[in-house]
C-alpha cells in the first residue's frame, strides 16, 4: 500500500510556481495577483481564505482579502465583482462560498468574468471542461488528477467510481477522468445517494473516489483488492482530546481500507492541501494571460 502524500505533493508544485513567478519578475512582469472576497465570519471560510492567502505568499503572488459583513446585499456584492472584474491589476478572484441565504450564489458566480474564474465554478469554465476545451478547471478535481499523475496510478481502461455528483468535484472529477489524456481514459460510473446496488458497483471499482461528505462511509468490503482509493471528505467531527474540538473524518475508514488498496489518500493530508494549490495554478494561468 502507497500512502499519497498530499501536503508533500502540493508543496513541491507551490515551489515550481514559486520559480515561475521568480522567471516572470527576472522578465520584467508583475507577480500574478489573486483576491478573495469573504462575507461574514464562517469558521470554515475564514480558515480556508487564510490558508489560500498564505499559500499566495508561498508561491511569491500578490494577495488581496475583500470583506463584507454578513448583511452585505446581492446588489453590493454584484458591484463589487464588476469592479474586480475591470480592474487589471487583479488576474483571478474568488468569492468564497458558502454565501448568506439571501444572496443567489449562482447569480453571484455568473457574474464573474469566465477568464478571472480561478475557482472553475463559471458556466463557462464548466462547459468548456465537459468538451475537453482549456479552461479554468476546479480546483479539487484538479488537485485529484495531480495527485494519481505525479504517482503514476494507471488510469486508462481502468473502471472509476465516484461517489457523489456535486457541481464542484463529483461532476468535474468524474469528466477528467472520462477524458482522453492522463490521467483520465477511464470508464467511469458515479453514483449518488439514489443508486441501487452501491456497494457492488464501489466493489468493482479500479479506482475509487469518494465524495460524498459521510465520515467512513466507505468500509473495507466496498473496496476491491488492490484499488485505489482517493478520499475527498473532509466532516468535522467532535474529539475533546483535540485543542480544536474536532478532528476531520474521510468518507473512508480508513484503518480497515487501507490495507487493501494500491494507493489510499489520508484525511486530513491528502486532497486537502491539494486544493489550494490548484487555485495556485489556475492564479499563475491567469497571471500569464488567459487567451481562450
């Protein structure tokens, strides 16, 4: 059994963007810059835009953090995505999801200029993907691809599960690995919480990838002899003994998993750190100019 390293992984790629930015600065040109607009004061929220303006930091980008307080209205926040998306300075952005219940996240990333759309959420970008045109792709699904690329997990002709059908990995993860390049070239079945027969499908799987946010859904007799096994979730469940009081659960269990599989993820240290240095790529993308 491989363990994949994620955090290693994704700090090795922060330190190849890092040296492309330091050869755009040696060639006259300004760092790519990234700005994250924040509503409100979600727990969640606030850690993940801390940890993308650090990596920012990382990777030698200029960071900009736009706050509105939670009463902030659509029309403002609309406002101020037209501003981003005029000024030059600013290459890719990102409005933090969730969003307050009054305020149409749809509408909002609608709004956003398809070539500023580092989070790969504009219809565009989706749409793009889906017919395998270049796109700003998002940036779990990519992080996943980057992780069985820089293993070299066989992909073509293998049978792929993905659990779960969210606009934001299960769809996109599930189109990457359908394409015809590799990572991907696979025959890929999702499933989701209407599918019958679930755990035989999951048990046919050459790769399994498990999106579906249940902490340990996945047991040990869903997982076929030396699969493997990519877990996205990432649940908080309660632990006293943690000074956070909580600890992050996978959607695998993974002790009784793991010994089964060619390659598994951990949770918390494999897709996680991923993430964020997709948003990475896809900023330095935008920084050296989008022309799709």
């Amino acid at each position: 059994m491989t363990l994949i390293d994620g955090k290693a992984t994704a700090a090795a790629i922060k330190q190849e963007i890092a040296a492309e930015v330091q050869q755009m600065l040696a060639e006259g040109k300004r760092a790519p810059h990234l700005a994250a607009v924040l509503v409100g004061h979600d727990g969640g929220s606030e850690t993940y835009v801390a940890a993308k303006v650090k990596a920012c930091a990382e990777c030698g980008f200029t960071s900009s953090l736009i706050r509105f307080e939670s009463d902030v209205t659509e029309e403002e926040l609309l406002a101020k995505v037209d501003e981003l998306n005029k000024n030059p300075e600013i290459d890719g952005f990102i409005v933090q999801l969730p969003l307050p219940k009054h305020i149409d996240s749809q509408k909002i990333i609608e709004a956003i200029d398809y070539r500023k759309d580092v989070d790969g959420f504009h219809p565009v970008n989706v749409g793009r993907l889906s017919i395998g045109l270049p796109c700003f792709v998002s940036a779990t699904p990519m992080g996943i691809m980057d992780l069985l690329e820089r293993y070299n997990v066989p992909t073509k002709g293998k049978h792929c599960v993905v659990l779960g059908r969210s606009n934001i990995v299960g769809k996109p993860v599930a189109t990457l690995m359908m394409q015809k390049t590799y990572p991907g070239n696979a025959t890929v079945t999702v499933c989701h919480s209407a599918s019958e027969n679930l755990k035989e499908i999951c048990a046919s799987a050459d790769i399994l990838i498990a999106a579906i946010g249940q902490p340990e859904f996945v047991t040990a007799d869903m997982v076929k002899e030396g699969a493997t096994v990519i877990d996205v979730g990432t649940t908080r469940v309660p632990d006293a003994t943690k000074k956070s009081g909580f600890k992050l659960k996978g959607d695998v269990k993974f002790d009784e998993v793991a010994p089964k599989c060619a390659f598994i993820t951990p949770v918390p240290g494999g897709v996680g750190p991923m993430t964020i240095c997709s948003l990475m790529k896809n900023t330095l993308k935008a920084g050296k100019g989008v022309n799709w």
